[in-house]
C-alpha cells in the first residue's frame, strides 16, 4: 500500500463516531417537538413548577424527590416553604430542626444536606441561590444531578438532566433497552449530552418533559407505550420491547432493615421536646445488637446527637 493511499484513506473509528454521532443528531430532532409537546398538553401542575416557587423551591424540591415519590413530597415541602420561604430562613435554625421537620421522607441525611446547603447560600450568595452550575455544585450536599437540575429548571440553561425517569426514557428510546444500567455511566451522560436541544429554553423544557413522560408513562413495571408521545419512534418497541438481559434489577427492601430501625427511632427523637433517655430508645426494636448499631450508625451521620447521661436529641450544631 502506497503512502499516498494510506495518507487519503479515513480511520475507521473516525468513520464509525461520526456515523454514530449522525444518528443520535437525527435521533434528537424527531423525538424533541413530540415529547416537548405532549409534556405542554399533560405535565402535572406541582407547586415548584410554578413561578412563585423560584430557585430555592425549585432545590428544596429536587432534594425531597429523590428516591420519594411526589405524593409523599407534597405535604412535606409545603410546610417547609411556609416555615423556611428562603435559604436563611433555615440555615437561621439547628440542623435538627431540618431533620425534624423531614418528617417520615426517608433518607434524613438529605436535611442535613439541604440545611448545609443553605447555610453556605446565606453565607456566600447573599442568600439567593447561585445561578451558575460551577456555584451550585460547590453547595454542600449538591451533586451534578441537583446542580443541573436547579439550573435547568430554575434558570432555564442548558444541562443534561439524568434522573432514574429520564434515564429510563433514555435507554428505551434510543438504546432499546428495557431498562437502563443499574449506576449512571459515562455513555448514558454522553447520550444525554447529545440529545438536548441546541436553544437554552427548548432544552430546559426538554429536561422536565424528558422526567414527566418517565415518571406517568415510560414507567418502569408498566409502561403506557399506548399513551406514548414517541411510540413509534420508540427503539425499545420497534425491536418487540424484548425482556431485560444482564444482572437482575435491584429492589430496595424496607422491613426488618437498619433503615427501619433508624426510621423508628428517628420517629421518636422528632417527637420529642427534651432529649429523649436510652431506656426509650430501647424500647422501638426488640434485637438489641440491630438496635444499637442503628444508633451508632444515626450518631455517625450526624442525625442524632448523645449527650452525657445516656440521652440522645437532635443535633443543634
């Protein structure tokens, strides 16, 4: 092979990416108006939708969601916006306070986590909430997806937007895949990257209807494909909506679990006025070893906070 025909001819992975990259591009452009549309006709009227919750309802709400479905947030994020209707409002008050009023939510770390982030908008911004994505993610407690989250859905910019709705929506659309990967991966972040529109307020759009069509129709045990936007287009369906091939899909379990056991003795603390004595504790779980390291596990988190004489409170610091 002569130099000059090597020197003309195209690397193959060359060839192969940017075929690849032609193919989500057209992927992109016919799932965008079909989705976004239908998110106009049907998304739900929740109260960090509207404008008057503005960006700390928009965060507080993306902390409460995760893993917590939005009836069990309703409630809840209403008397916290009534009680804390801004950042320094609650960073004013003992982060046990936060934990308390988390009420039953589950996963109570992320009070805590929303009472640091707090804290550090009041002390560094003024006690507005940051408006750039490098801001946000400096926030204690605020991962990639919250930070892109509040940019996207407060602000209207342009980020990828990968919750477990979105990625679900994601893996059936355009890999075919009844399911997405168990943990997010670089490919999936890649794909969502590729996918949003090139206008900063169609792709913010894209990102809550993106969320909306997964969590009421391309839903994970029963999807409504009849009542899907983008049936047709829809790569899962097209191949026959095969089963899920690969490692089983994690269930979460809740009965006789350290995360019940924490959650009982959390429920009293909350309850309580006045530190609450190791006798009462004792009493919410029968095995004593699960008891205890619940407890200890609770203490470590910062949750719950002993005191000398064997009595535990909420933390005030």
């Amino acid at each position: 092979m002569t130099a000059t025909t090597e020197t003309a001819r195209t690397p193959e992975p060359e060839r192969e990416s940017a075929t690849a990259d032609d193919s989500v591009a057209r992927t992109a452009r016919a799932l965008h108006s079909p989705v976004v549309d239908w998110f106009t006709a049907h998304a739900r009227d929740l109260p960090w939708r509207r404008p008057e919750a503005g960006a700390w309802g928009v965060m507080v709400s993306e902390f409460m969601l995760q893993q917590t479905p939005v009836n069990r947030v309703l409630p809840v994020y209403e008397q916290w916006l009534r009680r804390w209707p801004r950042p320094a409002d609650l960073a004013a008050e003992p982060p046990g306070e936060a934990v308390r009023a988390w009420g039953r939510l589950g996963y109570p770390r992320r009070a805590l986590r929303l009472h640091g982030a707090a804290a550090a908008i009041a002390e560094r911004h003024g006690g507005d909430v940051p408006r750039e994505h490098a801001q946000l993610l400096a926030l204690p407690g605020v991962g990639e997806y919250t930070a892109a989250a509040v940019a996207s859905f407060a602000y209207g910019q342009r980020h990828a937007v990968l919750d477990t709705n979105v990625r679900r929506v994601f893996a059936r659309a355009v890999n075919g895949k009844q399911y997405p990967p168990n943990a997010t991966t670089a490919a999936e972040r890649k794909l969502a990257r590729a996918l949003l529109p090139e206008d900063e307020a169609t792709a913010a759009r894209w990102a809550a209807a993106t969320m909306e069509l997964g969590a009421l129709v391309c839903t994970a045990r029963t999807p409504a494909c009849g009542q899907c936007p983008i049936a047709r287009q829809c790569a899962w369906q097209l191949a026959g909506a095969p089963e899920h091939v690969g490692p089983a899909r994690r269930t979460q379990t809740y009965a006789g679990t350290d995360r019940q056991v924490r959650g009982k003795l959390l429920a009293v603390l909350r309850e309580a006025v006045n530190p609450v004595p190791q006798a009462v504790l004792d009493r919410v779980w029968n095995d004593s070893v699960q008891r205890a390291r619940a407890l200890d596990g609770l203490v470590a988190d910062g949750l719950v906070e002993p005191l000398p004489g064997g009595v535990y409170r909420l933390p005030l610091n």
